[in-house]
C-alpha cells in the first residue's frame, strides 16, 4: 500500500502545481508615473501562457513561444493611460499604467 500510495501523493501534487496562479502579465516597462519626454514609448513584458492574446491599447501584440511580447504606444501631451490585457480561454489579466508625456522637456 505504501508503494501506491507514494505515486499518487505525487501526481497530486503534479496537478496541483500546474493548476495553480492563473493567467498572468508582468510589465517591466513602463512603470506607473513615468515621465516621457519623446515618443513612441516602448512597452515590453510577459504573459505567463504564451498562447494568451494581448491586447494594448486596443490593439493585438505579437508573443513570443516564451510569452514575451513588445509593441510601442504614441502618447498625446500630458496623462496618458497604457492598458495591457491578456485573455485565453475564460481567463483575463488586466494591467493599467499612468504615464505623462511632456515634450521637449529635459
């Protein structure tokens, strides 16, 4: 019974693992606050499902097979805000940062 008992603790924990967190973003930038002083401003982070679709700002962005993905975003003078949304399945991730451009300021 012992010998049994270990391969199923096991594969329990297997799937527990795998179940676990969700759909997530990370944004390694911007960050929230940033000032910007020229355009377009780069925004790259990771999905943690690469099949996931994200979404900035209304428009589709490439991932890579490692859930990375990149696109670039022309802001208007002053606040701007940048939404990033990855969905897969019934599973949604949203992340929102405030920016402010202000150009040709140093």
């Amino acid at each position: 019974m012992k010998k049994l008992l270990m391969p199923i603790c096991l594969l329990v924990l297997l799937l527990v693992a795998s179940c676990g967190g969700g759909l997530s973003l990370s944004l390694a930038r911007p960050s929230d606050g940033e000032e910007f002083t020229a355009e377009p401003v780069r925004i790259y982070g990771s999905v943690s499902n690469a099949d996931a679709t994200v979404v900035v700002n209304g428009a589709e962005v490439d991932v890579t097979h490692h859930g990375k993905f990149e696109t670039h975003v022309n802001l208007v003078e002053g606040q701007n805000t940048i939404t990033i949304e990855a969905v897969l399945d019934d599973e949604r991730a949203v992340l929102t940062r405030i920016v402010h451009f202000i150009p040709g300021h140093q």
